[in-house]
C-alpha cells in the first residue's frame, strides 16, 4: 500500500520511481504508469538486444 502510495507520488511529481541500480521486482508493477507503455517497450527491446 505505501509503496504504490510513494510511486504515485513519484509520478505526480514528473519523478521517476528507479534510477542506476534498476527497478526490482518490488516496483516493477508501478514501471508502466511512471514511464509510459512506449518508454517500457523500449527497455524491454535493448534489454533483450543486450542481454544474453
């Protein structure tokens, strides 16, 4: 409850709720809403360029 409270919070404030270390498994539900569904694909196709 507190955590999507502060992601919300994050997002209403043109913050982001992840910086250098990542997202997490914890916040990742709150990814999409924060950064939109465009920037998400975009993470998801370099990170499947990059990974192996």
């Amino acid at each position: 409850m507190v955590r999507g409270q502060l992601c919300a919070d994050a997002a209403a404030r043109v913050g982001v709720i992840s910086r250098e270390h990542g997202i997490g498994q914890a916040k990742r539900a709150y990814l999409e809403a924060n950064l939109g569904t465009t920037a998400v694909e975009a993470i998801r196709a370099s990170k499947r360029a990059l990974e192996p």
